[in-house]
C-alpha cells in the first residue's frame, strides 16, 4: 500500500501548445495542505477529449507548463484532520481541473470520490469524467423506464451513454453515428437501433418519436442539428455535452416551436451524481472499454485522441 513517505510530487507536462504532444516529466509543488484535503497516490489517470482541447490552445491559452489530466484513480495517502467520508488506504477518484498526468494529486476532499471494491481501478478512471458527463444529463432530464432515448456519436462519452441509458431502464436507445464499423460495438454496448447519419433522410424514420438526446460528437461543421430536433417528441431535449471548439450549426427557431423541444447543455455532474453513477455501474456492469498504456506515452494517447482512433477510452498507468 502506497504510503505519504513514498509520495512524490512530479507529473508529464507540455510546455507550449504548438508541441502538444511533446510532454516533460517536470517537478512541481502541490498546493498547501488544508484541513478537507486529500493527498492521492495516482495509479490512473484517463486521457479526455478535454486534455486535448486544452493542451492544444482550442479552448484558449493554457498557463504553462502544463500537467493536465482530470480523471485520475488510486489511493490515498494523506487526509486533513477535517476530512470524513475518506481514510488513508482508500481507494479514491477525482475529477479535478487539471494534473491527472502525475504521480500524486492534492484536492479537497468534495471533488474527491470513494471508489467501489467491486470494479478495476483502470476502469473506473474515465467515469470520473466522461462517465459523470453522460450520467448526469441522463438522470436530470428523464433518463429511466418507458423512454426513448437517442445518444450522438459512438466514442469515449457515447459509449458510456448508451450503457447508463440501458442501465437506467430505458425501453429504447438509439444510437446516431456516421461510422458503419461501429454498429457491432453499438449493439453490443446495448443499443436497440442504430441509425446512420451520412443519409441525408436518417431523421425521418425517428420524427417524434425520442424523449431525450445525449449529443456526445465533438463536432460542430456539418452536424445536423435541426434533422435530429425533429426526431424528438412533445417538450423532448437535445443535451450537449461535447464541447467542439468552433459554433454550432444555425438552426431556426421552428425547429423547436413545432415540437416544442428545447436545446440545452450540461456539463460534468455532482458528486451526488458520481457516487451513484458508481453504484449503479457496479451493479449493473457497466464498463469502460480502455486501452491502457503507460503514462510516458501520453502523447501517443492525446493524438490518438484527437485522431478518433481509440476504442474507446485511452488510460495512462
């Protein structure tokens, strides 16, 4: 079991945004140490389509050097004479601003989650983040028995979408890609059907008939915004929770007054949310489909990230 004494405080950092993928192990000091923090051991950390908008200037200039990575697990070490809901020898997750790509991490303790027992640490690290983005949204507006639900983009964020949707008893869920080799993993994921959105009359076959959409597709030229509005029925939602660097498409307003459908973002969830979206994976078997590599290859994990070429989670050890 990891201990305090064995602690070190170092992490991989970029040090310009030109050379995203270039990372340097660096020294850093963590910040002092308060009464609800908790110091963790980190044993993973997963690689998020966030790291990637931020370690290459997308979503503006980064301070640097950077250590970024927010979806990091393993063990606690340390924790301030206030903190209650964890111990030294806990196994904890957090999902934190940035410094996932290290060895150690310090937070307070309420963005800081007690893991389940049941469930491997690697696949726990990407629901810190991409878990908790779909989950919330889903449970917020509706998500559960008798509903119809429609989830864009079949990837990191996606495919724990379609199974929280599933998880949460959803009659139907609906799976949207423009990636033919992906309707196996859909299925397999529990989608019920899976729609292709390279025919320009994909929409029409589902007019009204969604209570809810979970856009996961960080992408924002040529996304069909209005064509998956009408899919929805009476008062349904479009959810986004990618966030592309550039606009969305431009869509009229009687794309939403017809049905009144409305159009909305969420973004991350509580940590409420995250401990139950805990319990409900473990015992529904909810899983992450990783690849785990070793954390001094962060760079090959960003681009391939940025490429879409990981199924579908990477996972740096």
């Amino acid at each position: 079991m990891p201990s305090q004494a064995d602690l070190q405080w170092k992490g991989y950092a970029i040090h310009d945004t030109k050379h995203w993928d270039k990372f340097k192990v660096i020294d850093f000091e963590p910040k002092q140490s308060g009464d609800y923090d908790v110091d963790i051991k980190i044993e993973y950390c997963g690689v998020c389509g966030t790291d990637v908008h931020t370690i290459t200037g997308g979503w503006g200039a980064p301070i640097l050097p950077l250590i970024t990575g927010h979806e990091m697990v393993g063990h606690v070490v340390k924790v301030g004479p206030k903190v209650k809901s964890l111990k030294v020898g806990d196994r904890a997750g957090g999902d934190i601003a940035h410094g996932g790509y290290a060895t150690a991490v310090r937070a307070h303790e309420r963005f800081v989650f007690p893991l389940p027992k049941e469930m491997p640490l690697e696949e726990m690290a990407p629901m810190m983040c991409a878990g908790l983005t779909v989950y919330s949204p889903l449970v917020r507006n509706g998500a559960g028995p008798g509903k119809k639900i429609g989830v864009i983009g079949i990837g990191g964020l996606g495919h724990f979408a379609i199974q929280f949707a599933r998880a949460l008893g959803a009659e139907q869920v609906v799976a949207f890609s423009h990636s033919k080799n992906k309707a196996k993993d859909a299925r397999e994921l529990g989608a019920t059907d899976v729609v292709f959105t390279d025919n320009k009359d994909f929409a029409s076959a589902w007019k009204g008939k969604l209570d809810l959409i979970i856009c996961t597709a960080d992408v924002s030229h040529g996304m069909p915004l209005s064509e998956y509005m009408s899919t929805l029925g009476v008062h349904g939602r479009l959810i986004m929770v990618a966030i592309p660097d550039d606009k969305l498409p431009g869509i009229y307003s009687s794309d939403m007054v017809s049905n009144g459908a409305l159009l909305g973002g969420s973004h991350i969830g509580s940590k409420k949310e995250a401990l139950e979206m805990l319990d409900l994976a473990a015992k529904k078997g909810v899983k992450s489909w990783i690849e785990v590599l070793p954390m001094k290859e962060a760079g090959k994990a960003v681009k391939n990230v940025k490429n879409n070429t990981v199924r579908y989670r990477h996972v740096l050890k």
